[in-house]
C-alpha cells in the first residue's frame, strides 16, 4: 500500500456529514487534531473479477480480496478509486470517503441487532432531517433496497445532490451516502458500488448499543506516519503562526441518526 497526503483533498465538492453529533467533513479540511490521508495501492484489484460483488460481507464469510483494513470495516482496493482517511493522530479514524472521478462515498457502519434490520428507521430519521432543513427526500428502489435521494442547500448558494442507501445484516448495517454524479445517476457508481459490495465488516463480539458506529483505526504502519504528519504540521504551524487545516470547511451538513463512536 501507498500512504500519503490526500492530493484531492479540496477539489472535489465536499459531500454531507451524515453523522451527529460532531458532524464531520468528507472531502473538507481536517481540524488541527486531524490529519487528511489518501491511501492507494500498487497492485489494485477488480473485487468482482474474484467473485466478491455479492457483498457486503460479515468477516465470518468473506472471500478473500486485497482490501484495507480498517479493524471493523475492510475495504476492497478497486482501480481508479482513491480511499480518503480522516483520522486523528493516535490512528482513529474519523471520516472514510472513497472517491472516483466526480462521484463520491461515505461509509458508515453501525450496530444493529441480530434479529431485525434497521435501515427502514434510520432512513425515516435522515429523511426527517433532511426535510426540517427545507431539503425535498423522495425514495427509490435501487439495488441494495429502498433508497433516499435529496437535493440540499450549500454554503455560498449552491446545491448539491445526496442518495443515501443502507444495507442490513445481522448485528450491523452499513450506511452509504453517494455525492455527485452518482447521487442522480446510479449507473455512474460503478466503480465505487464494486467496493461497497465487496466491504468486509468485522463487528466483533462485544455487546454495542444499536446504531453506535462501529470504531475504525488505522494500521500500525499507517497510524504511524499519521503522526508523523501530524507533528509536521505542527510544526510548519508553529512557523506560519495559523494551525494547519483550521476553519470549518464548506458544504452541506444534513443531520442523520447515527451516534459517534466512543
């Protein structure tokens, strides 16, 4: 794997945080006690080329593939995706959005219980949201289920469009919120729908209380250079007197239903 400074970071139009509390900011700049992070691998591979697009999977029945590995959530290396980590300088990670060309994907993953999915409720929650910030959600049928489409106000006048979709599995569910050309236009998420379906989710066997997000890190080489970065930056800081990636980035912030990780 590659490891290095988010080069898009900036130039691409920043999607929803989904998340609350303490929304954070797909695509925008970090806060001073994070680090942007774009990971790349010199041998990406076609997940579905090995027969794992028929996810996602529990860690329990995954097929085997060149994936991330994030501790709960394993995402598939696919060409001409570029994986962006916003993380804090101890490895945790705070934001995963994958990017390809003019589309975007933010991947949450939630507790869920055995039994019964939880998707239905979450979607009335986002789509609750959505609408007391004046934003018009109408949903569709797409092909992990009943999905959510809205198209919501940014900062400086402009619009942008969301598809939010979910996929229930028992004791988790992953969230997905598209940005860009495949938030109108499903068929234009190839790419970034290969990965979605070839996720590995290891929910681990500790008791969570439903729709916790499920903790992310990064690996131990990574979180390393992490904090390597992280002093940089402090330290170039400390030279130009203003923290780097301070102020609150642009975009839309759609409220949504699911709790930070602790």
């Amino acid at each position: 794997m590659i490891f290095s400074r988010g080069r898009g970071t900036g130039r691409h139009q920043k999607p929803a945080g989904a998340t609350r509390p303490g929304r954070s900011r797909p695509g925008g700049p970090a806060r001073p006690d994070e680090v942007d992070l774009s990971i790349e691998s010199d041998d990406p591979v076609d997940p579905a080329a090995q027969g794992t697009d028929d996810g996602p999977y529990d860690v329990t029945e995954a097929p085997e593939a060149n994936r991330l590995d994030l501790g709960s959530l394993r995402i598939p290396v696919v060409e001409g995706v570029d994986i962006r980590v916003q993380a804090n300088p101890d490895g945790l990670v705070q934001q995963v959005v994958l990017v390809h060309k003019d589309s975007l994907l933010q991947l949450t993953v939630l507790a869920a219980p055995r039994s019964t999915g939880i998707w239905d409720e979450v979607r009335e929650e986002i789509r609750t949201s959505l609408q007391s910030d004046g934003a018009r959600a109408e949903q569709h049928e797409g092909d992990f289920g009943t999905e959510l489409r809205a198209r919501v106000r940014i900062e400086g006048g402009g619009q942008a469009d969301l598809r939010f979709t979910g996929v229930d599995c028992p004791r988790w569910m992953i969230q997905a919120m598209y940005q860009g050309r495949a938030a109108t236009d499903p068929a234009a998420a190839g790419p970034l729908d290969t990965c979605l379906r070839g996720l590995v989710v290891d929910r681990g066997r500790e008791a969570m209380p439903v729709r916790d997000v499920l903790p992310l890190r990064l690996p131990r080489e990574m979180a390393e250079q992490a904090q390597a970065q992280a002093r940089a930056q402090q330290a170039q800081g400390g030279v130009n007197g203003t923290p780097q990636g301070g102020g609150p980035p642009g975009g839309p912030t759609p409220g949504g239903p699911t709790r930070r990780s602790r």
